[in-house]
C-alpha cells in the first residue's frame, strides 16, 4: 500500500494537482490543477494529454465517489472535445455520472478556467473493476 500511495503521490504531482475539492457520493467531483508551463507545448498552450489527463481524472474520481474505493475505474472509450487553449495557471475540473449501470457507467467532465470559461469537455465509458482483481493481476505480472 505504501508503493502505491508513493505512485500515485508522484502522479498526482507530475499532473499539478492542487487538491480534491469535492468527491460527492452521487457521482461527482471537483478537482483543482496548476497548469505548469513545464506542461506546454508552442505558444504556451498546455499540451492535449494533460488536459484528457485531467478530465478523465475528474470522471474517475466521480466514479469512485459514486462505488467506493473497492473500484478501479478503468476507461472503455475516451472522447475529449476542446474549445479553447488551457494556458499555466489554476484550472478546475469537473466529472458527473451521466448513466450508472453495475458493470459500467457513462460519465461526462469539464475542464474551466479559473474565470469560468469552458476549455474542453469529455465522455467516457468506464468499467468499474474490482480493486482486488486488478492489484492481484499487476502482482502476478511482477508490476
């Protein structure tokens, strides 16, 4: 447990996160990032992946929020959709359960500025794996 809390300290640090600001048993939840200058690309533009990175997390800690910490929530189908360019600074995050179904579920997410202005949105189908099975299966291929 210590290995995996180390690894996902140094995710959470590599992504800029700044703090989980809801997590809301209805299937919701709000984080906050510091877009990093280190995390751009020309012009000063933060490159796509942060930004999916991003959204996606917001949508799987909905669905942990949503069916407890005994969940891997695994993405079937990402689709992101970007309006306009994230730039370094705090930007805040957002992701709902849309349909919740007991193998899958259908969630959405938003990444705003910290004006408030929507700079992309995101769906996803995820599967709610069972955390035991996955962290059995990662110790068997020796990860």
């Amino acid at each position: 447990m210590a290995e995996e809390t180390h690894t996902i300290e140094a995710l959470y640090q590599t992504m800029g996160l700044v703090r989980i600001v809801e997590m809301d048993q209805s299937g919701k939840a709000v984080l906050e990032y510091q877009a990093k200058p280190e995390q751009c690309h020309s012009g000063g533009v933060v490159q796509g992946g942060f930004v999916t990175g991003w959204i996606d997390a917001a949508m799987a800690h909905a669905a942990i929020a949503l069916k407890g910490t005994d969940v891997v929530p695994m993405s079937l189908e990402l689709k992101i959709s970007f309006f306009a360019p994230a730039r370094p600074g705090l930007v805040i995050v957002e992701g709902w359960v849309e349909k919740d179904g007991r193998r899958t579920g259908f969630f959405e997410g938003r990444l705003k500025d910290s004006e408030g202005t929507v700079l992309a949105k995101g769906t996803s189908t995820i599967l709610f794996a069972n955390r035991a099975k996955i962290e059995n299966a990662s110790k068997a291929a020796g990860k």
